[in-house]
C-alpha cells in the first residue's frame, strides 16, 4: 500500500526547510535586502513559485490517483 503522498510530503517538508533555510541565509549575510522593491518582488516571486509548483504537484496527483481506479 504506497501512498504517493508520502514522497510528497517528504519533498516538500525536507525541500520547504532547506528553502527556508537559504532565504533566512541570504536576508542574513544581505544578499537579499527588504528594502529594495527590486528584492521583495523577487522573494515573493520565488516563495509564491515554491508554493504554486507545490499545489501543482498535488493537482497532479490527485488526477493521477483519481485516474487509476480502485485498487
């Protein structure tokens, strides 16, 4: 009985945590800096890509399961 949303959950918790841990990293060392406008659209293209590709994912295995039949 695999679950395919336990290597979901797996990515997207190992992968959310590195993510996160880069962009405290980079707003710590100023590589990022909050107050360029440049800077924050930026981030928030990039954690709003992290959470669509994310959400995708999902859709994705959602209509894959749904698509199988049942088991």
């Amino acid at each position: 009985m695999d679950s395919p949303w336990l290597p979901y959950v797996y990515d997207y918790s190992v992968g959310g945590l590195i993510f996160a841990a880069t962009l405290i990293l980079g707003l710590k060392v100023g590589a990022i800096d909050m107050r360029r406008e440049s800077d924050r659209r930026t981030l928030i293209m990039v954690v709003a890509g992290f959470f669509l590709f994310a959400a995708t994912h999902a859709v994705w295995i959602i209509l894959a399961s749904a698509s199988s039949g049942p088991k």
